[in-house]
C-alpha cells in the first residue's frame, strides 16, 4: 500500500447531505440558498461540489497541451523613434521575453526593418506580427522574406506567427488565427464567447481550404487569441472549456490530433487606477492563463492606465511569469486544475451550452 493510500485510508468518506447538513448548521439560520452562485441566469453553482455530483469523465481526456510550458510575451508597437524601439525590444529580451508581439502601423523599408530588428536572435524566441490595416500585405510580406534572407533564415526555421498573409509555400510561421479578444464581455457571457470562437474559427479555416492545401495543414498553422478577466477559477476552466470544444471540431473535420495554440491577453477592463493592486491582479489573472493551459500569455503592465507603461511596470509584469515559470512550478504539471470538482463541473457547463449554441449559429 502506498503511502498517499495510508493517507487517505484516515479519512472516511463524506455524503453530499452530510457537507449539505454541516454548511446549514454553521449558517446559524441563514438560508442555504443564499450561498448559491450564479454567473448568469442560465449557470448556476452550488456552493460545494463532490465527486459523486461531477462528471470528470467528460474532461478527462482532451487535446491538451503535452507539458505545461508557455512563452513569455510582450506587445511593442511599431512606430516612432525606431532605434529606440530596438533598445526597448532588446532590453524586453534581456529580462526574459522569449515572445514578441510587433504591432506593425505602416509600411517600413528593408533598411527601417534592419534597425527594428537588429541584434534579435530568431533562434532563442518566436515574433508574432500584428498588421494595421495601413500596411499593405504583399510590401509586408516582399519586406519579411528579403530581410529573413539578408540574416540567413528561412520560413521554414523561425517560429512565430503572422495574420492576413497567405503563404504560398510551406512555413513554420502561423498565418491563421482568430483575435477572439473581440468577443470578451466579462463572465457573464462566456457561453457567447466560446461560441463566436468556435463558429468563427470553422468559418477561417473553410474559407481558407482549397484543393491545394488540406486540412491539417491549415489547422496547424491556427492559433487563437483570448481575453481573460479576473475572475479567477472561471476564466480558468473557460480556456480548458475551449480546448474541449477544439477537439470536438477535430473529431468532426475527421483529421489528424491537433493540439491548438491558445495565446492570453488580459482584459483591459481588469485592471483599475491603483497599480499595486494591478500587480496582485496580474498576478492571479496570469495563474488563471496557465492553469487553464495558456501557450503564450501577455501580461499587461500595472500602471497601464495611466497612459503609457515604464521600465520598471514592464520588468514586473516579465517578472510575474519569472515567478510563476521559476519559483511555482507551475510549468512541472500538464492541466494543474484536473479533479478539482467545482473546476471540472464549472468547465463541463461552459462545454455543453457553448456548443449548443456554436451549433445554433452554423444552423
């Protein structure tokens, strides 16, 4: 006998009526149905849950991620002193950014590109560029591959991922994705919000099939961005509920398993004038992201509100992931939250009425 079953061999098992019973004689006469949660008038939660009134099996098997690793990433935009964004950028890297985000705001020439990406190793992280609509496509696109050329690299070699560009021959880089921060409005509409997703996605991914190119290959190069707020063990199981969902438009397109790329953002919403306390809510929001099996999260820095981040919110906001990666452990356990009942029950709901409602909407 092991010892975890020594352990639990002390303990003996306790009813759903015997915890109903004890939370009823400590209320002192307050009513039960007081404690009772509820996200909107269709999720109800109950203020305890059991083994026996959840059904793990529903969750125990899903296209998660094979460990618990995710990129560590920060957003810059391209615009302005050029040099300096290049200084900004290699200092992000210094302190441990291994994820660019590059909201690129205009056309730049192949020498402007030399000067913002100068002394980036592409080797050691992944750039994902993020394009206005003031860019033009084929310039963007002429720009990359000479400027991946004059540093020796290839499409083939680098990882990160680009929106709005088709690529032709084949690329490590992801060129579909949905920004499905668009259908963030809180908890309260999450059903919604997983729905869109999915029925977006599917509609990417049709649109974009064409005898030259099959599905699995479209689907690797998928990735899809969330808006995560601070509710804190709802958002988590809302980003397992999304993976659930994606295996299921797996099963459907009848396809090889594809394991999606979920990247995190934090609602700006979330965040409010105090920016100390914007740090402990980053900090939550980001365990939120990685517990729920995030692959790349951007966490934003405390003093955002204020009009335009410093050195020192933007080292703390790096450093919140520093903690959580270094010192927590977080990455040592693939899907942390599996078997904690209210979690699992919790994802299971968003599971179900999201995908009567995506199917709803492809009807």
């Amino acid at each position: 006998m092991s010892k975890q079953e020594n352990l639990l061999a002390g303990f003996n098992d306790v009813s759903e009526e015997e915890w109903k019973a004890k939370i009823v004689k400590d209320l002192k006469g307050k009513p039960y149905e007081e404690l009772l949660f509820s996200i909107n008038n269709e999720i109800k939660l109950e203020p305890f849950y059991t083994q026996k009134m959840v059904d793990i099996k529903k969750t125990a098997v899903f296209n998660h991620k094979k460990d618990n690793t995710w990129e560590i990433a920060e957003d810059f935009c391209v615009l302005g002193d050029l040099k300096s964004l290049n200084q900004s950028i290699l200092k992000a890297l210094m302190r441990g950014v291994n994820a660019l985000r590059l909201f690129w705001t205009k056309n730049y020439t192949q020498e402007e590109w030399k000067i913002i990406l100068k002394d980036v190793e592409w080797d050691y992280i992944s750039i994902h560029f993020r394009l206005s609509q003031e860019v033009n496509r084929d310039d963007f696109y002429n720009n990359l591959q000479s400027y991946l050329n004059s540093i020796h690299k290839n499409k083939q070699e680098i990882k990160g991922s680009i929106l709005d560009i088709d690529f032709k021959e084949n690329t490590s880089l992801q060129s579909l994705g949905l920004d499905g921060s668009i259908y963030y409005k809180g908890k309260e509409n999450i059903v919604e919000e997983l729905a869109n997703i999915l029925h977006e996605s599917v509609n990417i991914i049709m649109n974009n099939y064409t005898n030259n190119i099959d599905v699995n290959t479209l689907l690797n190069r998928f990735f899809i961005t969330v808006n995560i707020g601070k509710s804190y063990f709802i958002e988590m199981a809302k980003l397992r509920a999304l993976r659930i969902l994606w295996s299921r438009i797996i099963d459907t397109f009848e396809v090889d398993d594809n394991i999606l790329e979920i990247e995190v953002l934090m609602a700006h919403d979330s965040y409010g004038d105090d920016q100390y306390t914007n740090m402990i809510r980053a900090t939550t929001m980001c365990m939120s992201a990685v517990l729920g099996g995030a692959d790349r999260v951007v966490v934003l820095p405390s003093n955002l509100n204020e009009g335009k981040a410093t050195e020192f919110s933007r080292r703390i906001a790096t450093n919140v992931q520093h903690l959580l990666q270094m010192e927590s452990s977080f990455t040592q356990v693939v899907d942390p939250a599996a078997g904690a009942y209210y979690i699992e029950h919790l994802t299971n709901l968003f599971v179900e009425k999201a995908w009567q409602l995506f199917k709803e909407l492809e009807d």
